[in-house]
C-alpha cells in the first residue's frame, strides 16, 4: 500500500509489490489513482495492506443460517 501518512485514506494506493532480492522493488498498482502519484512524488509511504474480512465472514454465517432454517422446515 502506498499512502501519504494515513493507510486508511480514500486516496491511498493498493498495489503487488516484488523485490528482485538484491536492491529493486517493483510495484503494480491494483486499485487507486495513479495519477496521485505523479501529482505528488514526494511523501509517499509504503506500508502492508490491511484487509477486513468481517463482512465475508457476517455474510458466510447468515448464509449458513438461511441454508440450515431452510432444511429444519422440510
């Protein structure tokens, strides 16, 4: 992720990143503007994605629930 001092920005950037193992990183941006960053080249910082996946987990129970209602009325 790359951001300008908050992760959670509407404007921060998410993006694969690869390190060729010597002194190369390379990023390619999945989600975000790319212009912010030739708006702005300085300031950036890179930091690790972070992802909720409560709503996955909420709808995952709630379909178990309607599967498990459905069979207790047959």
């Amino acid at each position: 992720m790359l951001h300008r001092g908050n992760p959670q920005d509407a404007n921060a950037l998410h993006c694969d990143q690869q390190y060729d193992g010597e002194n190369e990183l390379e990023a390619a941006l999945n989600n975000g503007n790319k212009y912010f960053l030739s708006a702005d080249t300085n300031g950036w910082v890179i930091d690790h994605d972070w992802f909720d996946p409560s709503r996955l987990y909420l709808a995952a129970l709630n379909e178990a629930a309607n599967v498990h209602l459905a069979y207790s009325a047959v």
